[in-house]
C-alpha cells in the first residue's frame, strides 16, 4: 500500500456509506470512481470487516429468532 493512498482524506462514516452501498451491489460508476480516488484503503478494509460482521450477527439472530419462534417447524 503506497503512502499517498493512505494519506487520503476521506472520513470513515464516508467509507461505511460506500462499503454498505457495496454489499447491496448498487453504486453509480461515478461514485465508485470518486470513492476510490477520496478513500483510505486501510479504513476501507476495516469498514468491510465491520460490515461483515454485522451482516453475520445479524443473520445469526434472525435464525435464532426463527428456531425459538417455532415458525421453522
């Protein structure tokens, strides 16, 4: 990873927005290319870390919530 990429200015709520957008797969060219050239790559790998974990917790709790509900029997 060069210096310069992680000397970029982008705001980490900025890159929880692109990441989120990311996981739903619908991101205007424009914004993906504008995110690449303002985003720190480290806060990016952080932020899909997060975001990968939330996704998981998630689906975690709403199996949990089927099983205990009876609604999968």
């Amino acid at each position: 990873m060069s210096e310069s990429a992680v000397q970029r200015k982008g705001s980490f709520v900025q890159t929880m927005r692109a990441v989120a957008w990311s996981f739903f797969g619908i991101r205007r060219s424009a914004g993906s290319q504008q995110d690449m050239i303002q985003l720190n790559p480290l806060h990016v790998v952080i932020a899909g870390l997060i975001g990968a974990a939330v996704f998981v917790a998630a689906l975690l709790m709403l199996v949990s919530w089927v099983v205990s509900s009876g609604v999968a029997a």
